[in-house]
C-alpha cells in the first residue's frame, strides 16, 4: 500500500506540470481523467510501426455497440452480410 | 487514401499487409468519398477498419520521422502534449465529425503502470475511470460509495500451445492437456461462473459470437491425458514452461489454476509471470506454452487472419495447418452467409480436435466514479469517451 501511495504522489506531481491550468479552468472545463495502466500501449515503444498508439482517432471506430442494451450501431452491421453479435452475458457486472 | 495505400508498405509491416493485399484500386470522386475496388470478393471487408490498428492518418504526417510525438487523425480529442511514460492532456476537437461530441473539453490520460496505484487514484478521487481491474477490485469498488464497475464485453484469454516446438508438436500431448481441464474450476479462479460470466471453448471464436459453434466440452479425463502422454512418450509425465502477464487481470490465477489442473495428468507447468510489458517485448510470440489476453474482433476473420493462419503476424501457437490456412481463406472469400458458417463450423471443429488453443472468456472490467455518466466501449476494444460526462 505504501508503494502505491509514493506511485501515486509521483505520477500526480509527474503530471501537474502538464495540466497545469489553475482550479478555476478546472471547474470551468469537463474534464475526463483516466489512468491508463498498459504499459508501452499508448506510448512510444514496442508498437511502433503499426499506426497505432496515441493517435488521435484512437477514439473513433465504424461499429458502435451500446453496453447498456448490447445492440450493435449502424444499420448495415444488421443487414445480413455481416457477422451478427448477440448481446447477453457481456454485459455482465453493468450497474 | 494514404491510410490504405500504407498497409501496403513493406517498410512498415503493417499489421494489416495481408487484409488490404486485396485492394486493386482506390480513387476519392469527390471530397466525402472513397470508392475501392477489391481483386476478389471480401463480404466483411468493411469490418477490417474496425481495428484498432487501422486509424486514419494523413499523409501531412510524417510518421517515419516523428512516429507517435505528435499523433493526428480524425477522432474527437486531439493531443495538446505528450509525456512519454507519465500522462498526456488531448482537448476537444472542435471540428469533430459527429456534431455535439464529444462532450468534454479535455481528456487527461495519466500512465499508471501499477494497477493499486490506479485504483489509489480513483479512490482518492483524482481520477474518474481505471480500465482493466480485477475481480477483487471490482468487488472491493463495489462495496464502496461513490464507484460502480462497467462490464462492457468479454475478452479472451488465449492459453496458446505452440505448434512448432516440444512437448506440444505432438497433438496428443495437446489433448491430454485439454483433458485435465476444468472448466468450472477456472471460472471459479476467475471469480465467476462458467456459462454466465465465463466461457470456455477450444477455439478461437468466442462464445458470443454468432459463428461460434457448440461443441460439448470433452470432460476432464485424467487417466485419458495420461494414456495420451504416454502414446506420445511421455510415460512419466513431462514439464513445460508456461509464460503470462502477471499483473494483467485474471493472469496469475489463471496461471496457477492451470497448473494445479494439469499435475494430476503429469503435465508440470514451470510458471513465468512477468510485468504485461516485459511478457510482450520479451516473451510473447516465443514460448512453449502462453496466456495472453486477446481482445474480440467484430468479425472474427480478422483474428484468424491475425494469429492462426500460418503466415499471420500475431500467429502466437506457431500454427501451420493447411486446412485451416485454406477455411480462413474461404471464410473471408464468401459472399453467401450460409455457405460462409459452414468452413467456421468445420474450422471450430478441427481446432477442437487438433488446435493449438483454449479459450476463456473473461469479463473487461472498468470502475468509475459515480461522476461518470454515459461510458461506452464497444466490441472493438477502444472506448467511446465522446460520449462521456462528468457530473
């Protein structure tokens, strides 16, 4: 427990330097924060090469699948040419 | 254009070589259109751009030069700065496509590699979301006011035998191996239950699946696993090196369930757990025996493609099967639905006699601040924070 508290104290001290932007920003903004834990996944290192990584669109995808309802997106995922998901147990531990 | 026509690059040994291979032309008529033109019929081609290697790039970009220091593409944030290691701030994309999203003005991303240190963080409430926790988080954040757990998919873990190297060359010591299984006492070790939250299959689709085909478990057999062992000249059993994540989620208790399931049958696993980062750079790819976690493809042609045809670049079991080289080739060649199922049921159904892999299905598991509203991820693995809100 030690250990992770000093890790903690580090990278948030680490990251206070790049979000530095004052409390009244921070209020004003909605702000996501996410601690991403896979090393080297989003950084620099053994994925070059494959247009990966933090690559702005890292966020944008063809297929949406709703975790709420497990249905699948666009109308042409329905159509019968391509491969259909079932929803159901996936959505196991949803709130 | 540039997108596709850099799969292509052998500088590069792009991921997707082989799924854009097919391409015979691609022309943009005007400003919002891509028209391509494939060599041969590829009914789920569409479903290659899923992936979460295939984002879209300009060709502005100079990637040689500044690989991923300065990223850009088309999505909803874009990167404002970048510490290697330690965070990065992206901030709205005002000219996002989809009006309205995303949502928030900043996304901030800190790289916690220690999971305890992540749920640290979102306890002492400095962060709002922590992908990939354990069982024993999710039911620890539970307990607590003010988190909940997302579940939004399975993914698999793939316990890969390889094809190309001792003791599992030989199939019979494959499936005496699959004979000591337990199915129910995995998914017990995984903190759930078979046929609810945990699956268990040996193939490479997963349960979920529409083409998935069902194929009774074999049963756990140990006088069986050990007659197999020794018709393939092991009569005293045999030890194997079994190499896996330690410290990503469901790894080590898979790890030591499996080794307590194979003892009886006299398959000793030497286990060697080591940091997600240290077992891919170092040991992934080349081991005897591997537990690695495999996200699900939407179309499972692609992970076939990927890792169990014999020249695929993830192909982790070194699997080199002429036939199933061939079925995957059909599946993603087959226009007609029907005919397509019937080359996924005859590939299940080898892999489930002479494959070179198990596969359990875990829950992903995301806890959140109860800050959170509206998480989206989907089956393609990456998560849709343009929808996401901070109460």
């Amino acid at each position: 427990m030690k250990r992770s508290i000093m890790l903690c104290t580090v990278f948030l001290l680490a990251a206070a330097t790049v979000f530095a932007g004052g409390e009244q920003e921070t209020e004003e903004k909605m702000i996501i924060r996410v601690a991403e834990q896979v090393p080297n996944l989003i950084t620099p290192g053994v994925w070059d090469g494959q247009a990966f990584s933090l690559n702005g669109s890292i966020y944008d995808y063809l297929i949406e699948m709703d975790a709420n309802t497990g249905e699948s997106g666009p109308p042409w995922l329905q159509n019968g040419t391509a491969p259909m998901v079932r929803s159901g147990p996936s959505n196991f531990g949803k709130e | 254009m540039y997108t596709l026509e850099r799969t292509q690059d052998p500088d590069i040994g792009h991921l997707k070589a082989q799924d854009f291979e097919n391409l015979e032309k691609i022309a943009t008529p005007d400003d919002h259109t891509v028209v391509i033109t494939l060599k041969e019929a590829a009914p789920t081609f569409n479903f290659i751009f899923t992936d979460y290697n295939m984002a879209i790039l300009s060709s502005d970009y100079d990637y040689a030069s500044k690989g991923e220091s300065a990223p850009m593409g088309t999505g909803p944030f874009k990167l404002e700065k970048l510490v290697p290691k330690e965070s990065a701030l992206l901030v709205k994309n005002s000219d996002y496509w989809a009006e309205g999203l995303p949502k928030a003005d900043e996304l901030r991303i800190y790289f916690v590699p220690d999971i305890d240190s992540s749920v640290s963080l979102l306890e002492a409430g400095e962060v709002d979301i922590v992908p990939q926790i354990s069982p024993i988080i999710k039911k620890r954040l539970e307990s607590m006011d003010g988190f909940k757990v997302v579940s939004p998919y399975q993914e698999s873990r793939f316990i890969a035998l390889a094809d190309d190297r001792e003791p599992f060359s030989d199939n019979r010591v494959r499936l005496a191996f699959k004979y000591s299984m337990d199915p129910e006492i995995l998914a017990k070790a995984c903190q759930g239950t078979l046929g609810e939250t945990i699956f268990y299959n040996e193939t490479p689709i997963v349960n979920a699946l529409a083409q998935y085909k069902k194929i009774p478990f074999r049963g756990r057999d140990i006088d069986k696993a050990k007659e197999l062992l020794a018709e393939a000249g092991y009569p005293d059993g045999l030890s194997v090196d079994f190499f896996y994540a330690s410290d990503h989620p469901y790894g080590s208790d898979i790890a030591q369930t499996l080794k307590e399931l194979a003892a009886p049958a006299g398959i000793e696993l030497n286990l060697k757990g080591f940091p997600r980062d240290i077992y891919l750079s170092q040991h992934w790819m080349d081991g005897p025996m591997l537990l690695t976690g495999w996200g699900v493809r939407v179309d499972p042609s692609m992970l076939l493609m990927l890792a169990y045809h014999s020249e695929g670049p993830w192909n982790e079991s070194h699997i080199d099967n002429p036939r199933i080289d061939e079925l995957i080739e059909k599946i993603r060649g087959e226009v007609d639905p029907e005919v397509r199922q019937t080359y996924y049921d005859e590939l299940q159904q080898i892999f489930h006699e002479e494959g070179t892999v198990i596969n359990l299905q875990v829950p992903y598991l995301v806890g959140v601040s109860d800050a959170v509203t509206d998480y989206r991820q989907p089956l393609t693995m990456l998560p849709q924070l343009e929808y996401t809100t901070i109460k």
